[in-house]
C-alpha cells in the first residue's frame, strides 16, 4: 500500500479531477472551436498564445482563475513514480493552480519519509483552493505555497532542490528554471508539462547547458518534456 492508492487520498483525487473535467470543458472546446474557425494550426496557436503571454501574462492567468488546468491522472501518477524514484525530499512547483499536481507530489513525500514542497500559484483565489485541498488530502504539512509571481517568490527556494515542476505561465518557463538552476542537485529532475517555448527547449536540449532532456511519452500532444540536471 502507498498513499496515493489509499482509500482516502483515491477520493480526494477523483473528486479533484472530475471537478477538473467539468471546469475545464468549456474552455477546452472554446480553444479547439477556436482553432477550427481560424484554419490554424495548433502550432500556430501556441506561437500566438506566447506573444499574448509576453505582452501580460498576468491578464491571461487571472482570466482562467476558475479553471483548474489540471495535471491529467495518468501524468499525476508519473509525478508521483518519478518523486518516488529520485528518492525527493525537496521538491519546487511552478504553477500550482487548485493543488491536483501538488497531491501528487506532496504524496510522494510522504511515502520517500517526509521532505518540503515549494509551490507558487499567481491567483490568490486558486492558492486558497490549493491549500484547502492539501487539507483534505492530509498532505498540508508537507507544503508551503507561496503567493505571487513566480520570479518574486521563488528566489529563495531552499538548497538542493531534487525535483523542478514546470507548469505555469508558458513564457516563463526558462526564467523559472534559470532562478531555481543554482538550486538544483546534480541528477534533479525537471519536469516540463506544457512546455512549448521553444527558447525553453532549445535551452534543456542543448547539453552545453548541463541537461539532457527528451519529451515524455506520456499525454502525448500536452507538451511533456523530461529533463535532467547532468551539471
């Protein structure tokens, strides 16, 4: 028996992710409309979503402060097996929206024999949802989520940081990642979900930069890439 297979921590987490579905399906129809009224393709949707990004992040996050954008369960379950595996005792979430990513995670912790996870969330309605379900879950111990832009509050994110989550605004991901590098132990783990920057990939491709990375067969077309520190 683990955590995440308890009965409890099961429960938490299938409410959490059809909460999720149901949140999320409008926006994700309005997306898919969207691209076929436009004749683009998904590529080109991205590029455009990076420069409205660019122009105010904080706009287009604040305008999705009630929809989850949530970790699916088969990738929850990678999160928890790869925590598991590395053995962390530090983990570092960008993006911790309602807290479905950060139950895996904490879950994980839990089970490697406790840690501390440092997640960060912009929205001060979705950090209150966050820790409310950590709450529940019985994992709030184990967190601190700190509100705010990610570039303010995770300057000072601890020391040797075994595993990186990656999963908030899409053009911050290599700022994120550069202000967490110093911090990071050789072997971490950084793990990108939605990571389509191309600045993002092209810098964890280039072993120059003391990474190897690869994308992550799993969910498929959401944009997982798999990165180890190597430096």
């Amino acid at each position: 028996m683990n955590s995440l297979s308890s009965g409890c921590l099961a429960q938490v987490l299938d409410k959490l992710h059809q909460g999720a579905e149901a949140a999320d399906l409008g926006y994700m129809a309005e997306v898919m409309a969207e691209i076929d009224a436009s004749g683009t393709t998904l590529e080109q949707m991205i590029a455009g979503k990076l420069a409205e990004e660019r122009a105010d992040y904080r706009k287009i996050y604040r305008d999705r402060a009630d929809n989850f954008l949530a970790v699916s369960p088969a990738y929850g379950r990678f999160l928890y097996t790869i925590a598991r595996a590395c053995k962390a005792t530090r983990i570092v979430e960008f993006g911790t929206s309602m807290g479905v990513s950060t139950i895996y995670l904490a879950a994980a912790l839990r089970d490697n024999g406790g840690g501390r996870l440092i997640g960060t969330e912009l929205e001060p309605a979705k950090v209150a949802c966050a820790r409310a379900n950590l709450d529940t879950a019985g994992l709030a111990d184990l967190v601190e989520i700190r509100e705010g832009d990610a570039l303010e509050t995770l300057r000072d994110a601890g020391d040797s940081v075994d595993l990186l989550l990656i999963d908030g605004a899409f053009t911050l991901y290599l700022p994120v990642l550069k202000l967490v590098e110093p911090r990071l132990k050789p072997g971490a783990v950084v793990l990108g979900e939605n990571a389509f920057d191309p600045e993002y990939l092209d810098y964890v491709r280039n072993p120059a930069n003391g990474y190897l990375s690869q994308p992550l067969p799993v969910d498929e077309g959401r944009g997982n890439e798999f990165t180890v520190r190597t430096a």
